[in-house]
C-alpha cells in the first residue's frame, strides 16, 4: 500500500511540474508577442532612417520631422529667421517644411542655385539631429549673353546640397514659402486658430467628462442649417491625449446643432480606436 502511495504521490509531482513549466513558458510567448506590437517598433525602424543619409531619406520620402533640429531661412540682405523643433508653434512650421520636402518630385536639369555666387537668394539651411547640415535654395536656368550669364528663377523648383551632392525638385508650396512666405510666419496661435479652439471646448463640455481627454488637434467646422445664420451644425474632431505618450491615438469625431430656437444638440458622437499614423498626421496638420 505504501508503495502504491508513493508511486501516486511522485506521478502528481511530476504532473505539477510539467504544468509549471508549461505555463511558463506560454507566458514567455505572451511577452515576445507584446513585444512584436509594441510602440518601440516604431522607435527600431526610426534608427534604421536615421542610418541614412538626407538624401536617401528624401529620395524615400521618409523625413522625419522629429530629427531635424532646426531650420533658418535668410535672404541677401541679411534678415533671417530660426524654426527650432524646441518651440512648439516653430515646431509647426518645421512640420510644414519636411511635409513639402516628403512630397516634391525630382526633376531633370542644370543644378544652378543663385544670380551670382556674391549675391545669393534665399537659402534655407536645415540642421538635422545628426548634425548634418543641408542648404535649400531656388533653381535658377541661366543663360550666356554677350560672355555674360543671365540667370532667372525656375518657378516652383529648388535644389537640395549636401556634402557636395545636389538634387532638383519641384514643390511649388516650399518654393514660395522661401521665396515669402517665410517671413509673414506667425509666432504664436493666429485668431482662427484661437477661435477654432475656444469653439472646440465650448462643445466638448457638452460632450461629458468621459470625452475630456480629447483635446489632441482640435478641428470645427461649421455650416448654417438652411441658410440661416442663427442656426449652425457643426462638426468636431480631436485626438486623444494619452495617445501622445507612445500608443496609437483614438480619434473622437462628433456633430452639434446650434440653434437659438431648439439650443444645443449633441447629434452623433464616434470614438475610433487606433488609427493610422497618417491619419493623426492629418488630423494635427494645419496645412495643405
């Protein structure tokens, strides 16, 4: 009897620890998958662009906003301007710069840059986390006159230098922008923007306190029901905040009917979960 009883007693610990080990060991596959989903991926795969250089990043379309740490435009008279990634409204600008530079297209021909080499135009240099520094200036088509060169800007075009290598693109949004639009650049929130805001909140309050979070980006737009301007129907958007600390961002989209006859009515409220990267890039995106 005895004999029976310790044979019956080891099996069960052999049977306990087959299923401590079992466990174990789907609770290692557990975190490696975690892990394959985890944020950090993103982080792995912003390394491997960083190991590029400018120019192949851009060939790629894959600039990274984040790795750039500032850029200044200035003209032949000297008057310059600094957009560092360490400001929040520059940061915006920044932004803007490395969408425009994501989405130009190469173009074929002469790589010349400015009238004159002692009188340059425009130029912008952008200095990347890496400490490369890039020059972007427009394009210019010259011409031989009489042993004299004639140079004019090439509409919409600018050439990229770096370490000696040169490239042509096309973007007509970065070529105004250094050609102008650098200078009537706004520091701080513009009175639409405040507006858009102020409105944003006003509506979110009536949303409820489980909604509070999304404040992300905010964006309204509004139309007059029937054409009448003392009612409107307005449309809202937002990110949530918690997304911005490494997760995927949640997006709440919700509709309002303003009316000085029936007050204030919440017509439809969404919340979707994870979505894109491009998406919250648009989303956040206050240019075209």
């Amino acid at each position: 009897m005895k004999k029976n009883f310790c044979i019956i007693f080891c099996m069960l610990i052999l049977a306990n620890t087959t299923a401590v080990f079992a466990n174990q060991g789907a609770t290692s596959q557990y975190s490696i998958d975690a892990k394959s989903i985890n944020p950090a991926s993103r982080i792995v795969e912003q390394k491997k662009n960083n190991s590029k250089s400018f120019l192949e990043q851009l060939m790629a379309h894959s600039l990274e906003h984040s790795n750039v740490q500032y850029i200044k435009v200035e003209n032949a008279s000297g008057f310059q301007r600094v957009f560092s990634i360490n400001d929040g409204f520059q940061e915006r600008v920044l932004r803007k710069v490395i969408y425009w530079l994501n989405n130009s297209e190469p173009v074929n021909g002469t790589l010349e840059i400015g009238a004159s080499s002692e009188n340059p135009s425009n130029k912008l240099t952008l200095k990347s986390a890496t400490d490369e520094v890039i020059t972007i200036e427009p394009a210019y088509t010259c011409t031989a006159d009489k042993k004299r060169n004639t140079c004019t800007a090439k509409e919409g075009e600018v050439i990229i230098s770096e370490n000696g290598q040169k490239l042509r693109l096309k973007s007509q949004s970065l070529y105004d922008w250094i050609m102008v639009g650098w200078r009537k650049e706004v520091d701080g929130p513009t009175k639409e923007e405040l507006l858009e805001e102020a409105l944003f909140t006003r509506y979110l309050y009536h949303l409820g306190p489980s909604y509070s979070e999304f404040f992300m980006c905010p964006k309204i737009e509004i139309e007059p029901i029937d054409g009448d301007p003392r009612r409107h129907r307005i449309y809202g958007s937002a990110l949530n905040y918690s997304g911005h600390h490494g997760g995927d961002y949640d997006k709440l989209t919700f509709s309002v009917s303003d009316s000085n006859l029936t007050g204030l009515q919440v017509t439809n409220i969404k919340i979707k979960k994870h979505i894109s990267e491009e998406e919250s890039e648009k989303q956040c995106r206050t240019f075209d």
